[in-house]
C-alpha cells in the first residue's frame, strides 16, 4: 500500500510541475479595420431644364376639316350628308414635355336628319336633312404620350398626344323648314341651344421646324341633348360627333429667343443646396467671385477680342442662366466705355465636326446673343455688328462637350 501513495504523491508532484511549465495565454482579439474618411463625391454634371417664367412656351393652334354629325336618326345616313367643315382656333401653354392646357374655339357646319319612321307618315319631311350651325368652346389639357412612353428626345420629329376637354356648344340659325316641320307636330325646335360638352381624341404633330408642327387631329364629342334641335324622349340623352382635322402648331419665343423646351447641363447644385447648403452657398460666392475677376480682366484693346465669350451645348442655341452673366458683363463694358463697339461674332463646331453646318447655328447663335444685349441689357444696337460663318473655326478650342461660339471684338467708335 505504501508503494501505492507513493506512486500517487509522485504523479500528483509531476502534474503540477507540468500545469506550471504552461503559460496562460489570453484569446487574441480579432483586428479592428483601419477607419478612413469617406471620400467626397464630386457633383455630377446633369440634364436639366431650364427655369421657365409664366410668359414663356405659349404656342397658337390653327385646324380645319370635317365634323361628322352621330345624333339621332343620323345612323345609316350618306357619310357626305352627315359631315360639315369645321375650324378651330386655339391658344395655349406648355407646362412641361408631358403636360399643356389650350383654350379652343371653333365653328362647325352641322347636319341633322328626321326619322324614318316620321317621313314615312308624312311627306312635308321631304328627305329629312336639314343644316344648323355650331360655336364650340372647349378646355383641353393635353398629355404627351410619346414623352411619356419613350425617352424624350429634343430632336425626335413625331409627337402623339392624348386630350380631354371640356367646354360648352352653342347651336344657332338652323334651316327654316326646322320651324315648319314643328308647326306640324314634329319634334323639333329650331331656336338657339346652349349646352355642355365633353370630348377626348388624339393629336399626331410633326416637327417642321423650331416654330411649327403639322397636326393631325381627331376627337370625339359629347353633348347635352337638344344639340340638334330634337329633344329625346328618354329624360336623360346625348348627342355626339367626330371631328377630324389638319393644322398648324405656332410656337411662341420664349426669354431665352427659342421656341421649344430644352434642357442645359449643368453642376447638380440642387442636390448640394439639399444636402450641404454651406457647399451650395460657397459655391455661389466663388461663381461671384469669378464674374467680378473677369469684369476687371476686361480692358479697351481694340482690334483684339474680349476675354469673355459665350459658350453653348452641342447643337444649342439659346443662352442658359450662366451665358446671361458673361452677356452681362458684355452689355457692362459698352456702357463703362462708350468709345467701343463691337464685330459680335458667330461660330459653329463645324470644323470639328461635332455640328452641321447646315443646322444655321452661328446664325441661330448671334440672333440669342443680340437679342440678349438689346432686350435684356438696354445695350443700342447701333454699338455692335454681327458676323457670322457656319464653316468658319473658332478661336477657341472646343472644351468637352461646351463651344465658345460667340466672341466679340474691340473697335472704335
């Protein structure tokens, strides 16, 4: 037994020198990522419109063509025998590329037919048809399908849109046999009607130009019974018609001298005003900063070009709110040195190919710029000239996607 205890104490001693040998080691911590600052992200440069006032994208509309009468009795009679001429005359405004409201009015030729029924019983109907005239109000708003369908595209040549109107008719002067047949018993009354009215239909343009389109136009009516002249035997009844028309869209220049929306690129400040207005307003006041730095760069030098010059998008023409500075600055000098006038002069990227000589926008380019100076500056016209070269190469290189396509030039007086 003492052999026994021996043994134990001796491997009781061996296992606590050995716990002794072993170090504890504390669990290693998992490595924590080294932090870095996020990285600021530069303003994207972006399409977008151009600030529009309450004055600008009025357009005028001008239709004529037929007016299919679909009231009572008229089902079944000769197409030639149901249709009149019709005009219309309408003047509206463009909110956006997808939305517009017009106010329209127009007259119609209408025709209307007794019923069979009545002009087999008696022969005083004769054949039946008779005339009235019509003047037709209406409220459209209007809604581009194309643009909202399809991205929009500023050169694209066809526009359909979809319209609903309301308004009201006024018929008047029908055929005097409308009396006589009513003095006989037929149900008709040939005095004046005014009643309401409803319609929807669809408008095809194509572009012709920067300031007109070439329509195509239906729609169908809806008008309170009595519009003919017979009154339903139902207490509630309609009466309706088809036009059909062609036309011309007149669009109206807006501040800027164009006619169309378009959209400019700029930096996107808005998301910055948004998120860091103390970025947006820093912005603002180096871009003032920039406008007095090039106000003093200008000196009298004649015979040589000013340093300032305006610059436009590929295949633009109107002036964008930055432009109007630099014209500004332009219209300044002429007034702070009336010993100077000035060759404004036109050019277009022609020579780099980016533009088409044949799109006229060195003209296009020196008419937004006078009309600037003169409209928007009080600068007389008589203290600048303008040149222009479609094919000529400017000055100044192209930078990105920004032509400097109108400079001008110091002379005497």
């Amino acid at each position: 037994m003492k052999k026994i205890y021996v043994i134990f104490v001796l491997l009781a001693v061996a296992c606590a020198g050995y716990a002794q040998q072993q170090k504890w080691k504390a669990p290693k911590r998992p490595k924590r990522p080294k932090w870095e600052a996020p990285k600021q992200k530069a303003p994207e440069v972006i399409d977008v419109w151009r600030p529009y006032n309450v004055s600008d994208n009025w357009f005028l509309d001008f239709y004529g063509g037929a007016s299919l009468s679909l009231a009572e009795n008229m089902k079944g009679h000769d197409l030639g025998k149901s249709c009149g001429v019709m005009f219309d005359f309408g003047f509206g405004k463009q909110f956006s590329n997808l939305w517009s409201t017009r106010l329209t009015f127009g007259y119609k030729s209408q025709k209307g037919w007794a019923s069979k029924e009545a002009m087999e019983v008696s022969t005083l109907l004769g054949d039946g048809d008779y005339t009235y005239h019509v003047l037709a109000l209406y409220l459209d708003e209007l809604f581009s399908l194309t643009n909202l369908f399809c991205p929009y595209d500023e050169k694209r040549k066809l526009n359909i849109q979809m319209f609903l109107g309301a308004g009201a008719n006024y018929s008047w002067q029908f055929d005097d046999k409308v009396d006589r047949w009513a003095r006989y018993g037929y149900p008709v009354d040939g005095g004046d009607h005014i009643n309401w009215a409803a319609r929807a239909g669809l408008l095809a343009m194509w572009k012709l130009g920067e300031t007109a389109d070439l329509s195509l136009q239906g729609s169908f009516n809806i008008v309170n019974d009595n519009f003919n002249g017979v009154k339903h035997e139902d207490r509630f009844a309609l009466d309706s018609y088809v036009d059909v028309a062609i036309g011309v869209r007149l669009h109206l220049a807006d501040h800027y001298g164009d006619s169309r929306y378009y959209k400019v690129r700029r930096w996107e400040a808005t998301s910055l005003r948004t998120a860091e207005s103390k970025v947006a307003d820093l912005l603002e006041s180096e871009r003032v900063k920039e406008y007095e730095a090039r106000e003093a760069a200008e000196v009298v030098a004649f015979g040589e070009l000013m340093k300032t010059r305006i610059s436009f998008y590929v295949d633009r023409t109107f002036v964008n709110d930055y432009q109007m500075e630099n014209i500004r600055i332009v219209a300044d000098f002429l007034k702070k040195h009336p010993d100077v006038n000035l060759i404004v002069r036109g050019y277009s990227g022609a020579s780099s190919k980016s533009e088409s000589p044949d799109m006229h926008l060195a003209e296009k380019r020196v008419a937004s710029v006078k009309k600037a100076l003169v409209k928007y500056n009080n600068v007389d016209p008589s203290r600048f000239e303008i040149w222009f070269d479609e094919e000529a190469e400017s000055p100044f290189p192209m930078k990105n996607e920004w032509i400097d396509g109108v400079v001008f030039e110091m002379v005497h007086q």
